[in-house]
C-alpha cells in the first residue's frame, strides 16, 4: 500500500493495482479565488494522475472542486456518501458526469482485492470519514469531519487499531469575520482550540501516526490575505505536540507529494515551505496575481439587483417553517452588496416574510449587516450555496455582540435549505428517514447535547469523544 498527499484536503491511495482519490483539490482556487493549496500543488501534477475511483467528503467546493474534477475526466467513477439529500449526486450529474456510485452509511466497498473503503457520514450539513483498509493497514480519513460520540464509537468498534489519522486543524468557518461593534470590532474566533482539538481527537482514536490534513491552504485575495496571519498549518500542530510532549501518535506534516509507502515507510520532501512564510507566500501572490484581478475586474461588473434578492427571500421565506421564523423576530438582517458598479442595501425581514430595497443604511438603524461583493451573493443565490459565504471568508458581519446568535441561526438556516433539509417537502421522504435510520447514534448524540445544554453544560467537544486523556491534562501529567 502506498500513499500521497497531494494537496490540501487530497489523498491518493495505491493498493492491488488500484488508485483512490479523495477530494481532488488540484488546480486553481477555491471561493472565489480566495482560498489557495499552500504548500502549493505542483504544476501539471492533475494531467498525470488517472484514478480508478474518486470519493469526496462531502459537497464544500476545497473538497468538491468541480475544475479539479473536469480536469481528471468526467466519466470516471466518483464515488460519494449517500446521504439524506441527493445534493452532491445532482450537482454531479449537472456538471455531466456520468458514473456516480453513493456509498451507504457503515457498508464496505470494495475497491481492490485487500482494499477496501467505508463510509460514515455525519453532521446536519452532510460530511464523512472515510475508513480505508489497504493491505493490512488503516487509514482514518476524518478531513473536516468533527465526528463524536457513539457515531466515532461505532468506528472505533470496527476499526480498533487505525494506522494513520488524517484531521484539519484549522479555521473553515467565518468566525474571523465577525465586526463586534460594540467590542472594538474584535472577532469571535479562538485560534487556541485547533491544536487542542486536533490532538484530542487524536489522543482518543490512538493512531501511530497523526497527520495534520484539509487546512493546508492559503488567502492570496486582497479581501482575506489579512487572515494569513491566522494560519495553522500543520507545522504548528507539530510544533503543539512537542511543546506537550506527546509523542503517541507521533505527529507527521505532510507537503504535497510527500506520503507512505509500505516498503520504504515515509517519504518527506525536504523543501522548507513554513520558515520564511510571509515571502513564500508574497511570491505566490505575485505569481496568481494575474487570475485574482482578472476575477476583480469581472465582479467590478455584478450587481445585486433586486429582482435577485425578490427570488431569493421568496423562496426562504416561504420555505422556512414558523417555529424557526420566530428566531428573527424583531431581528431584520441587512445584505449590503459591494460593487464598483454602486453598492446595493436589501433588508430581510424573515419573521414578517417581508424584503425591501435601502436607500441608505447604518448601524443605528441596521444592526444586523452582512457585507460581501455583489457578485459573491449573486453566486450564493443562484447556486443555492451560501454555505461557501462564510467559508470564504469574503464576508464582513457587522452586528452588535447580543445578535451574534442571530447571524448563526442565518447562516444556520441557509445552509438547511443548501443541503436540502429546507423546505421540509424535500425531506418527508423515504431516503431522508431512511438514511437517518442508519444513522440512529447520531440522533442520540444531538439529544444528549441539547439535554447537556439544558443543564446548563457549555458544549466542549472533548467531552463526546471516547474516553481519552485530553491533549492539556496529558501535557501536564508528562511533565510531572
């Protein structure tokens, strides 16, 4: 058995004459040309690769990146978790690709003799760990999965002893881009827990090897690259693991190209890409330069028109059931638009199913401000994806610290209606119930939190993993 890393979030396994690539990630950007690989993918390295089959998490484009896909060849075998949507199947199958095979929840799949691959999806929004067992060794990859309780349990139990543990370990979220007006503008992100997460994640499954995974990237666009300096690549994983001396697992940071061979154990690149990381990443600004702007220059050109936003907030309003509409009341949300071409102001009214166009706007009278690039809600709109808005990190949420919540239970909402929980007539279906069936653990673990919650019990989410010594208390026995 061998494998690669091969980008950010992107694995590729060889085993009984057969290749595996998981969330082919490989050419390019992502959102809008604010995310990019770091280390950088080698040029070309697509054009020389052909997978027999290819899995994808879940449907976040730096995991489902549709011209990493067109590049490898549409008619391959794509293999994704069936999950209680057909999101990712129908997107797939609208961008022409034409051999899709849903892998069901904890059934194995066959991929070569000796190897052979599981599925175990998790999470409202739909994600997955793939557990691949090649050759007699296994391969947990959990990538953005933040899986828990008797879900990770059930892994565990058909998985007792995992080789390689591959985790992100960093910010995949818009918490940065929170504007706290009445706290000094501060975010609301702890950079701090990363590392501790990753670790305790890491401490509880027991893999010899931990490899930090699916946060290997960059911002070279001008509205994110401020957050550059919020990186934690896996280095600093590492870097955690020896200041708390944790040596079980032993923590490996993997560039692009660099991975496992059965005969040979790791092969590691000796380039330093993290010591001079400012430069390095200057330099690949200047290189992308060219791409950013031509990007700049046709957004310049979008405007957020009304008749857009009309269709929007009908279809969410009348989609949204009352009992989450009642959230929002007295909570409008004010959508500000930026664009060369004049910036547009549209407030929601969720709870009253009212939209209307602003002259004018500011904080005193809208409280509640989204702020992103005409062109970038153009796109959440059409595509119904506003969950890539936040992922971005293209996006300012100007609010006071008291309607914080309501921001989340807007981009909470959104994404319901993404993954198409939202309207509810395309969720009382067999293959919705169903497929939550199969995942009846998971059930049980949202109703012990919420029980957690209503006893007044912060959710920590070292407390749901398996019994384990937590990364910190670990840290200080050893020093002891």
């Amino acid at each position: 058995m061998k494998f690669r890393i091969l980008g950010h979030a992107c694995l590729e396994v060889t085993s009984g004459g057969k290749q595996l690539l998981c969330d082919p990630w490989l050419v390019g950007s992502a959102y809008w040309r604010s995310w990019w690989n770091y280390p950088p993918v080698p040029d070309g390295l697509v054009d020389e690769l052909a997978p027999d089959y290819i899995y994808l998490t879940h449907m976040h484009w730096d995991h489902f990146h549709a011209p990493t896909l067109r590049r490898l060849g549409l008619g391959r075998c794509i293999l994704i978790p069936r999950t209680p949507d057909r999101r990712i199947y129908n997107d797939l199958r609208d961008m022409g690709c034409t051999n899709i095979v849903e892998l069901t929840h904890a059934k194995p799949f066959r991929v070569a003799t000796n190897f052979e691959i599981t599925s175990y999806q998790f999470g409202h929004f739909p994600d997955s760990v793939l557990m691949i067992a090649a050759d007699g060794k296994i391969i947990m990859n959990a990538n953005d999965c933040k899986i828990m309780g008797a879900p990770l349990k059930q892994i565990m139990r058909r998985h007792p002893k995992v080789d390689f543990l591959l985790r992100s370990h960093s910010s995949a979220n818009s918490r940065l881009c929170y504007e706290i007006v009445d706290r000094g503008g501060v975010h609301v992100d702890d950079q701090a827990k990363y590392n501790v997460e990753f670790a305790d994640f890491a401490l509880a499954v027991k893999p010899t090897y931990a490899i930090p995974f699916a946060s290997n990237n960059c911002y070279l666009h001008p509205e994110t690259e401020q957050f550059n300096k919020y990186l934690n690549l896996g280095v600093r994983v590492r870097a955690y693991f020896d200041e708390h001396r944790i040596a079980d697992p032993r923590c490996v940071v993997c560039a692009p190209g660099d991975g496992w061979d059965d005969a040979k154990g790791f092969i590691l690149s000796e380039k330093d890409w993290y010591t001079s990381l400012d430069e390095h990443i200057e330099a690949y600004k200047k290189d992308k330069l060219r791409a950013i702007s031509e990007t700049m220059r046709q957004e310049d050109r979008i405007v957020l028109k009304e008749t857009t936003v009309a269709r929007y907030a009908e279809q969410l309003f009348a989609g949204t059931p009352f009992f989450i509409r009642r959230l929002f009341r007295g909570k409008p949300i004010t959508l500000v638009a930026h664009s060369k071409s004049g910036d547009a102001a549209y407030e929601l009214d969720i709870f009253n199913r009212r939209f209307r166009k602003l002259e004018s706007w500011d904080d005193a009278g809208n409280p509640i401000q989204i702020h992103a690039r005409a062109g970038v809600f153009v796109m959440c709109i059409l595509q119904v994806n506003w969950n890539s808005l936040g992922i971005s990190k293209r996006v300012r949420f100007r609010v006071r610290d008291e309607d914080r919540k309501i921001i989340t239970y807007f981009t909470e909402l959104n994404d319901l209606f993404d993954c198409e929980v939202l309207p509810l007539s395309k969720s009382l279906n067999p293959r919705f119930i169903g497929t939550w069936m199969r995942r009846y653990r998971e059930i049980g673990l949202y109703l012990k939190i919420l029980i957690d919650s209503a006893r007044g019990r912060d959710f920590a989410y070292r407390n749901y993993l398996p019994s384990s010594k937590p990364a910190v208390a670990f840290a200080i026995q050893q020093y002891r």
